[in-house]
C-alpha cells in the first residue's frame, strides 16, 4: 500500500470534491495558495492544517510530519 504525502491528498480531494477556487474561499486563503500547497512548493501553518483537516479530513499531524521531513532535507543538502 502507497501511503500519499498530504500534498497529494489535497490534490486528490479538491479534484473529488470541490475546486481549487472554492476550496480557496471555504480557507479563506488565495487560489495561488492553494496550488502552493499541492506542489509542495509551500507547507501550510499549523491553523491552516487545523482547517484543512476540519474541511476534508486530512490529518494536521500528516503535514506537521510533511514539513519535518521537508526540513530535513534542506538541511541535509
């Protein structure tokens, strides 16, 4: 079994239940947010994880560990 980084999850669950405009307004962030988010390129804060767990079910503890590993890596290179 394929375990998906919370990035993924967000993608997938916009794509099955809503769009990045919407998911965008329900928290209260911009789309170009949004997209940060599924590309990695940017780890949501602790509040926002908060909502985004609240709003599709994805674990804030998924993202906290996302951006330890995220971290990591930085300092390793």
């Amino acid at each position: 079994m394929t375990r998906k980084m919370p990035t993924e999850r967000l993608r997938d669950w916009i794509a099955d239940e809503s769009n990045v405009a919407e998911t965008a307004r329900r928290l209260e962030v911009s789309r170009q947010t949004i997209y940060n988010w599924t590309d990695g390129s940017k780890v949501p804060s602790i509040e926002h994880t908060l909502a985004i767990e609240r709003l599709t079910g994805i674990p804030s503890a998924l993202w906290v560990a996302y951006a330890i590993i995220r971290a990591s890596e930085v300092v390793a290179t």
